[in-house]
C-alpha cells in the first residue's frame, strides 16, 4: 500500500479515523474467532518504508496495549533500520501520539556508506537507503512523517527484495517470544533466503477459516506460502474439522500454482504424550501429512516441525514459544529447508 507517498508493507487497510494499521481487511477480520478479530488488528511484520535525503526525521505513531498482554513481552518497541543495518529501537507510549525522533547516521557515517562497493550497499535484498520503520505485535497507527521539507517517495522494487513470503501460522509465527519481534524465526529466515515477509500470523487463533483460506488465494501480492497449522486447533476441534479446514486451507491455496509449504506443529511439552493434546496433536500431524501425499502437487510440500525447533532447551518458560535461540535456530532451519524446496 502507497499512502502519503511511503510504502506500508503487510498493509491493506488504514482505518479512519485514527490511521490504524491493518494486515487483514475487515471483511476477513470479521469472519475470524473472538480472540482472531483481536489479534488480527496488530501490527506484526507491518513496516513503514521510504527513501529521503533529510539528515533527520520525526514520525507520529499511535498505539493500544497489545490484548495478549500480559503474556505479550515485547511491548509497544519499534525497531528502525536502514536497508538491512539495524539502526536503533523506540517505544511507543499506549495514551496519544507518540512523535519519535529518529536520529540521522551522521555525515561520517554517511561517507562511510558512499564508500562502500555496490555489493555492500545493500544486503537481505534491501538498499541502504530504504528507512524501515518495523512494527510489532500491538495495534498501531500512523500520523505523519516529517522529513523538514525533504521530498520522500517509496522504495523502487529494486531497492527491496523481490520475491514475497506469505507465512501464515500461529503465535510463533506471528512473533512470540523472542525479546524483540524482528528477531522471530520467519524474519530470520528471510534474511537468509534475501526475500520479504507478509506475517499473516494470529496468535492464538490460526484456525484455517474458509475466509482465510479464500483471501490469501485472492492475493496476488506473494511468491510462496508456508502455512504452519495445527497448534491453536488441537484443544478446540475435532479431528474431522481440522481435516475439513486445513484441506480447504491447502487447496485452495495450491490452486494458485504457487509453491506451498505446510509446516507441521513444532515441538511443545505435549509433543509425543497421551495427554488431550498430546494425541490431538498427533493425530493433527498426521492428518497434514496426509493432506499433503493425497495431493500430490508437485507445488505442495511438508517440513516436520521437529526438523525446525531441534533443540527442545530452545524454548521459553512456557515450553511451548521458542525463545531467541530457538527462533534463530528455526529461521536458519527453515530456509535451508526452503531452499531445497523451492
């Protein structure tokens, strides 16, 4: 989405009157769960991107307290970064508009960047000269960008990577629980694959609605999918449902001829018991990989979750979100999985 001439990526709407920013249209959000339509509303993966000579910026931003507080760690942060080189992190306060003042690189550090060969100017598939604004799991709104009468304009494609992730999964791929958003396995594994993600990630609420399924195959804005199912469904739906959702999900996303990969659950304190959950969760599993071969799409593939969280010690407190080691791990795992895949 193009609005005030910046880019807002994993944008589709910006709803009036206070500018929030949306990564689900409201005719999908409001077909979702309870806690869905809740979550729908952040910011994950949301950045706010342009291009500019001024030597220094104030951007307006508004945010609520994320509803998955008080298990939300992160809070209302906002890491800025030039192209692929991290360049600082902010907070937003939860009452009015915040107007946040980024600070220039500095002249030296200008000259240190003109300096450097075409190869080092960009990395990820970002230029140096793209500002990213990165927001996180909170809903946020935008007020103005002020450039002090420097003109700005969105990035050309060149300047950001090319081929686009639609990863849609639950909490952990929406971004729980490293300490910062951006460091969640999905971003890590782009940097690695130098693609750009559409987080279409509902903590707590990844339940493969017919919506869903029909949207994302609407889009035409995504190279390929990885859909990491089963987790936010195993205490709440049958086997039978899952089955009838999940297929839905997988074919209709297959049908665009695109390539599509199923990510089965990751493990967790109830991978592998009898409990409820335990064999839910199995049963899930196996319903995915059976998804999958009946298919038989040469565009259809399935990765084991235990083949991406390998290190159980990789986990937070709870025993069931990975913690920064863990998402790192994933994201290196995950595309070295996707790059033979794809």
């Amino acid at each position: 989405m193009i609005h005030q001439n910046l880019e807002f990526h994993n944008v589709v709407e910006i709803a009036q009157p206070d500018c929030w920013l949306r990564r689900f249209p409201t005719a999908v959000r409001n077909e979702l769960s309870p806690l869905g339509r809740l979550v729908a509303q952040d910011a994950a993966g949301c950045e706010i991107r342009f291009v500019t000579d001024s030597t220094h910026l104030r951007i307006s931003l508004s945010a609520m307290p994320s509803p998955l507080g008080p298990y939300e760690q992160q809070g209302q942060d906002v890491a800025v970064f030039n192209g692929p080189f991290f360049h600082s992190v902010h907070r937003i306060a939860t009452s009015g508009v915040t107007h946040l003042q980024i600070p220039d690189i500095g002249a030296g550090q200008k000259l240190k960047y003109a300096a450097l060969p075409p190869a080092r100017r960009r990395g990820c598939g970002f230029a140096l000269d793209v500002w990213r604004i990165c927001l996180g799991r909170y809903p946020a709104g935008f007020h103005g960008l002020d450039t002090y009468g420097y003109p700005v304009r969105p990035p050309q494609a060149d300047e950001v990577p090319r081929r686009k992730w639609l990863a849609y999964g639950s909490s952990i791929t929406n971004g729980a629980a490293p300490t910062a958003h951006h460091l969640s396995y999905v971003y890590h594994g782009a940097r690695a694959l130098g693609v750009d993600v559409l987080n279409q990630g509902l903590s707590g609420a990844c339940h493969c609605e017919p919506a869903v399924a029909d949207y994302f195959a609407a889009r035409n804005d995504w190279d390929f999918a990885t859909l990491e199912l089963g987790i936010n469904m195993r205490g709440s739906f049958s086997a039978a449902d899952f089955r009838t959702r999940a297929a839905h999900l997988i074919q209709q996303l297959t049908k665009t001829g695109k390539s599509i990969v199923i990510i089965t659950i990751f493990p967790n304190s109830e991978t592998g018991t009898t409990s409820p959950a335990g064999r839910a969760e199995a049963e899930f599993c196996a319903i995915l990989r059976d998804l999958v071969f009946q298919a038989g799409q040469a565009n259809l593939q399935l990765i084991d979750g235990a083949e991406i969280l390998t290190d159980f010690g990789n986990l937070t407190k709870d025993l069931i979100h990975p913690s920064d080691y863990g998402h790192i791990q994933m994201g290196q795992n995950l595309a070295a999985k996707l790059k033979t895949l794809l």
